[in-house]
C-alpha cells in the first residue's frame, strides 16, 4: 500500500511534473540534449540543425523555463541560455524511486504467484 505523502513531497511532485512534461517534446529533449553536450548556448547556436525558427525554440525554451529545467542570462544583446542541473537531479531521484517500486511490485507478484 502506498504511502501518504508530506505537503512538500507532493509540492515537489507536482514540480517534478512540469518537468516530465517539458521532457517529453521531442524538440524540448533535443535542446535538454545540445545544453548538455555543449554547456551555455545563445538562440542562434541553439537553433543550428533545427528545422524550426528561432521564435519557436524561444517558446520551447519558455516551457522548459517554467519547469526550471533552463535559465537565461543576457551577455550584452544576447540571451545565453543553459541549464538548470538540480531539476534534472530531481527527475532522475523519481526516475529511481519508481524504477524501485517496480522492481518491489514485480517481485511480491512473483512471490504470490510461485
């Protein structure tokens, strides 16, 4: 049976959410992907090789923002983007803890079972 969960746990669920859902447009992933191999990175690096315009990685960037996946700071005209590497923590933290509940279930239903 599940657990009952503090007020700050399902806070932080509920964030953890908006980052799950950031992480689950292709195009999102793609720039989660390019920050991470190529560190801080202006509009115009980040959209070199996508097939879409630079407002619409704007509007991605906004989404993942909003989640605190990524963060902006302005170098004189440009916004250099990058980011936010303790909400990436947290998603994989979920990540494990269901991996773990999963690995729990599946052994008592094979206990039951045989």
């Amino acid at each position: 049976m599940p657990r009952a969960r503090s007020g700050r746990e399902t806070a932080t669920l509920a964030g953890s959410a908006a980052v799950f859902f950031a992480l689950g447009d292709e195009t999102r992933l793609g720039l989660v992907s390019r920050l991470s191999d190529g560190g801080p990175m202006s509009i115009a690096r980040l959209t070199a090789g996508f097939d879409i315009t630079r407002q619409a990685i704007t509007k991605h960037l906004r989404v993942m923002e909003h989640a605190g996946l990524v963060r902006s700071m302005q170098q004189g005209r440009e916004s250099i983007w990058q980011l936010e590497q303790r909400r990436l923590a947290e998603a994989r933290h979920y990540l494990q803890l269901i991996s773990t509940q999963w690995d729990e279930t599946l052994g008592r239903l094979k206990r039951f079972v045989e």
